[in-house]
C-alpha cells in the first residue's frame, strides 16, 4: 500500500457559520439557493439574485440589507416599517439588528424571497475581464 504525503491530502477550509444564517433555513430545499460569502458577511441567492446580505460587522452593518432598487422602497417600508433605507448603501433597504420587530420582519423578507416577490433581488454585476499583461520585445519572461 502506497502512503500518502501531504501533497495528497485535501484539507477543505470549513467556513465558520454566520450568525444570521439560521435565517435561511427555509431556502435549503431551492435547487438555486446560495449563500455566498461577500464583502465580510452572507448574501442569500436565489434564481441567480442576490436578496438579502446577512451581515453582523456592527453599525451601520449589523442586520439585514434587501438588495432592491429605489422604486420599491415605499411599497416595503409600508409592509414593514421597521426598514430603512441604508445610511451608506442608500439604494438598499436596511432592517437593524436592534429593531424590536428583527426576527418577525426578518422572517417575514425570508418569506417573500421564496415568494419570488419581484420587489426583491439584483443580478450581480458582471465580472469584469482580466486584462492581458502586455510583452514587449526584449522584456525578461
């Protein structure tokens, strides 16, 4: 029997659970659902979308944030007043950690992504192409 050595052994980093994940949960049986890393916290995907950003890095940053565009703002907040529109991030909404409302009106944005509500969700944006390093003649390789 032939032994391994290190360069055979594949060690996967285990992400730490995010402590709004548990948010999620009902997303688990959607053959598109993805929760991705991103800037620091958790976006829950769906249907190719991000929706909603877990996020827990303290004010400003700790709550949720419904990715959503501008003309849907008022229509949310009437639904749920507890929303805000983000102080950095102005074009999302921003549900606190601190609202007394958190878990009922957090559920509640978790409901209407499975919904498929179209108020919510943006398409990521496109990556954008790596240019080619240029050689030029008589450069060192």
């Amino acid at each position: 029997m032939k032994s391994r050595g290190a360069s055979d052994l594949r060690i996967r980093a285990v992400k730490p659970e995010h402590p709004l994940q548990w948010l999620a949960e009902p997303l688990l049986g959607e053959p598109t659902y993805v929760l991705k890393s991103w800037f620091g916290g958790r976006t829950i995907m769906l249907h190719g979308r991000h929706h909603l950003f877990l996020t827990v890095q303290g004010e400003p940053w700790q709550g949720v944030l419904v990715c959503t565009f501008h003309e849907h703002h008022e229509s949310l907040r009437a639904e749920l007043p507890a929303l805000q529109p983000h102080p950095i991030l102005g074009k999302w909404l921003y549900l606190p950690e601190t609202a007394e409302t958190f878990e009922r009106d957090a559920r509640r944005l978790v409901q209407l992504v499975r919904a498929r509500d179209p108020r919510l969700g943006i398409l990521p944006s496109p990556k954008k192409k790596k240019k080619a390093k240029k050689i030029r003649f008589g450069d060192r390789l």
